[in-house]
C-alpha cells in the first residue's frame, strides 16, 4: 500500500503521517532502510541541538508510592522491598555532588509519597535553586493538582515528567489498577503546560498489551501534546509485580520509535534511558545513534539505589556518581557526540518560561 522508506522521508521533511501511514510504517518497520532512518533522526537532532548530549543528574529521592501501577516494582503492594526517604539536607547533598561534578539540570523522582507535603517540595526545590543559580530543576513525583502544580513552579521548578503511559484509554486501564484513570494523568500533562512547564510526556516500549495500532496513536498525541521532552524506554518485567511474566521490551522496537519520535517533534529533548541500556549494553550509544540527545545519570546515595528497582536488574545501581558520569562521558564519546553540562532547555519555542 505504501512504501515505507517514502513514508520515512515524509515524515522527515512534513514531520507528521495520518494515523493509517503511522500503522502501516510500524507494522513493517523490518522493511524500513534503519541506517537512513536513524541518518535522518541524526541530521534532524544535530540541526537544533549540535553533537552535544545534556546529562540530568537523578535523584530518586523516595520509592514509597501510594500507587499500585502494574508494572512498576515500587509499587504500594511491593512488600518485597525496603523503602526509603531521603531528608532535605541529603537531597541538598546530591545536589552538591551533582553541581561539583557539572550537572546543570537537577531531577528530583520519586514516587507518589504523601509524606513530602507542598512545602516540603517547594523548600527543597527553592533551596537548590537559591544555592545554584544557573541550575535547572525537574520534578518528577506524579500526580498532583493544579494547585501544586503551581506552587512548585512558582518555588523555581522549571520542568516536569509524567509519563502518560498510554494514549488509548483502555490500555491505559489495563496497566493501572481503577483507581487511576486516563482523563486525570492527561489532565495533569495539560495542567502543567498550561502552567509554563517544560513538560516531558511518555511511555513504556512493548508494555504489556500494546499493539502496533496503539503506537500510531501515541505518535499522534505525542504531535498533538507537542511536549519538550518524551522519555520513552523498553518495558522490563519486575519480578514482584503481577507482570512479572510478562515480556521485556526490545532494542529494536526502541531505537526505531525513538528515530521516529525525533522526525516527529524535531526540536524534542530525547533522553536514551537506563531502561534502553539494561536490555543491551549499548543501547544508550545506540539510542544517541538513533536520534535522542539527553542521558540521565545517577546521582542518589549509593546506599539506596538498588532500592529505587522500578525492574529487574537495573544498570548503574553500584557506581559513584562521579564513576557513572566518567562512564556515560566514554560512551558518548565513543559514538561521536560531547557530553554537555549545560542547562539545555527546550529549543522547542512555544517553551518559554513565562
Ligand atoms: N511517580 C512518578 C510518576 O508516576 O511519574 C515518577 C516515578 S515512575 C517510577 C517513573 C517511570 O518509570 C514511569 O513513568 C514508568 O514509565 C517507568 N517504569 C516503571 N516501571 C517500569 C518497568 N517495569 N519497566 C520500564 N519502565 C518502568
Ligand atoms: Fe508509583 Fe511506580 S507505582 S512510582
């Protein structure tokens, strides 16, 4: 019906297909020319972004989460794990650490713990932003109202992933339990654009139940959503959640998403995850060859970082965090790119902090 590597070229100079081309080029993304997809992917990234690669320093700064997720292996019913919370003054440590060591964009992640109230997020966020004026802060802690939402843009921070997980509601259900809902995670994606964050949406690779047509409708609310970032990774089974059986995602999958997903939002900051770089041992050099420009190193104690096990055998859980930059540092580099330690805002111009 098509040809794909037409529709690949499409995409690349029109930066968008209708839903049946997205159907048709992911159903026979074996026929597709990988080397000129992922050559485009690369020309589309080195126009807005050059060879430079941002690292966000991470800081998972709690694994207690009052929500259930299917997948996730912090989730609430996990009792297989010893939780943990990090006080103000060790995140202000990490902090520290992450600035000595050049880090100018700050992730805190953690899950849906109830324990930090409002202010304690606004403090933390405003102390890290007095003591490092030229610091980005990303939150990543879930879903909140609008109202929290706003304090904390308002105590400085400057970005914020939430992953939508899915674009088709039913298999968003399907990976949730009812307690959750589809409508509430996408008003929150809204909410924190409307508010003037850099929002950062996504989802996982082969999660359980996801068909090729749903990835033509999560390329489609990616372009609709317009985000700055898209943190897109395999899914990886955890072996105490009840898809513990289920399948992990593939390399293949990944980088050719990823490659589609720099053609579709050129000027998106595309982060090759842990994720990618736990199912292969160059999947992040492969993910960078594939089109994405951010990696996202560890900076969390050492002592806590097997316990932030989101899946099994997680990569990066030993090292200090000044070993895990020297290493990302030597991967980068050994596929061409610079490891920058700039702020590296969304080029994406309808991002401007207001
Ligand atoms: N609580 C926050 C939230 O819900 O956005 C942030 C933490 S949550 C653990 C971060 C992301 O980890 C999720 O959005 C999910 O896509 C990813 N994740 C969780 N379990 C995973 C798994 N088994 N395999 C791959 N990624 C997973
Ligand atoms: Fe809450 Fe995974 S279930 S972070």
């Amino acid at each position: 019906m098509y040809d794909v590597n037409k529709l690949v070229d499409k995409l690349y100079e029109k930066t968008t297909l209708s839903k049946e081309e997205w159907i048709y080029l992911i159903k026979n993304r074996n026929d597709v020319d990988k080397e000129h997809l992922f050559k485009l992917a690369r020309d589309r990234q080195q126009e807005y972004y050059g060879k430079d690669v941002y690292s966000r320093g991470l800081i998972e700064f709690s694994n207690y989460c009052r929500n259930n997720c299917l997948y996730c292996g912090i989730r609430r019913d996990n009792t297989n794990l010893l939780r943990y919370r990090l006080t103000k003054d060790e995140i202000l440590e990490c902090a520290k650490e992450g600035y000595r060591l050049g880090y100018r964009t700050i992730v805190l992640q953690s899950g849906e713990d109830m324990h930090y109230t409002d202010d304690m997020i606004c403090d933390i966020v405003s102390s890290i932003k007095n003591l490092y004026k030229d610091v980005a802060i990303t939150l990543s802690i879930g879903e909140k109202s609008y109202e929290s939402y706003q304090k904390y843009y308002d105590a400085g921070a400057d970005r914020y992933l939430l992953r939508h997980e899915s674009a088709v509601e039913k298999h968003y259900e399907s990976l949730h339990p009812k307690q959750m809902s589809f409508k509430g995670r996408i008003k929150c994606i809204k909410d924190l654009k409307e508010i003037g964050y850099q929002v950062g949406c996504g989802f996982m690779v082969n999660a359980p139940g996801q068909k090729d047509e749903y990835l033509a409708d999560e390329m489609l609310f990616l372009k609709e959503i317009d985000p700055a970032m898209v943190g897109i990774g395999p899914f990886i089974p955890h072996k105490d959640t009840p898809f513990k059986n289920e399948m992990a995602g593939t390399l293949d999958m990944t980088i050719f998403l990823l490659a589609c997903i720099r053609l579709s939002i050129p000027s998106v900051l595309l982060p090759a995850t842990t994720a990618l770089g736990t199912i292969s041992p160059i999947g992040r050099e492969l993910g960078i060859k594939a089109g994405a420009n951010v990696v996202m190193p560890n900076l969390s104690p050492v002592r806590v970082r097997k316990l932030y096990e989101l899946y099994d055998n997680k990569i990066c859980t030993g090292d200090e965090a000044a070993q895990c930059i020297g290493c990302l540092k030597g991967r980068i580099e050994s596929v061409g790119y610079n490891l920058v330690s700039a702020r590296g805002d969304s080029k994406n111009p309808s991002y401007v902090r207001r």
